[in-house]
C-alpha cells in the first residue's frame, strides 16, 4: 500500500469541500484512470475558458453579466488546475524519491 505521504490528491473535493485522496499501489487502477480521465476534462475546459476570456475581454461591448459569469468559472477552472498541478508536483517527487532510493 502507499506510503502516507505519497498519497494522490484527487482532482475533486468532498461534498464539505474538503481534499480528497487515494492510497494504491496500482497506477492504473479503476479510481487511478478515473482521476486521470477528470484531470483531461478540467485541464481541457480551463483552455476552452482561457479563449473564451480572450475574445471576451477584446469586447469592448461585452455584457458586465457574462463578464462575471466568465470571472466565476475561471476562477472555478483555477482551482482545478491548481489541485491537479499540486497533485502531479506531489507525484513526481515522490517518484524522485523512489527512485533515489534504490
């Protein structure tokens, strides 16, 4: 099993808001490719928002509404990449770990 402090943060928080983790051996477990599978999503819709406030923010017309409709979901995008770039910093130092061990 993984060590305690190798253990994955996932890219989703529980109902309280509070981080989740996974302790496996198995990479490419069920839980594993499912994270992995959320991590696409999220990192793939902030690039869509990052576009979508480009071309917003060149609208010098653009509705205050969207504007802070747009302000709310990058700040939501935010937070996923945030935790999915702490997550794979988390475990490509354990890995190095790992490896300059042996």
């Amino acid at each position: 099993m993984t060590a305690p402090n190798e253990l994955r943060l996932l890219p989703w928080s529980s109902p309280e808001g509070k981080p989740c983790y996974l302790s496996t051996d198995d990479l490419g477990g069920y839980v594993s490719r499912f994270a992995d599978n959320v991590e696409v999503v999220q990192l793939g819709t902030a690039t869509e928002l990052l576009e979508m406030a480009s071309e917003t923010l060149d609208n010098e017309d653009a509705d205050p509404i969207e504007l802070r409709h747009l302000g709310h979901a990058l700040t939501g995008a935010l937070e996923d990449v945030l935790r999915v770039a702490v997550s794979r910093g988390h475990f490509l130092m354990t890995s190095e770990t790992r490896e300059t061990a042996y």
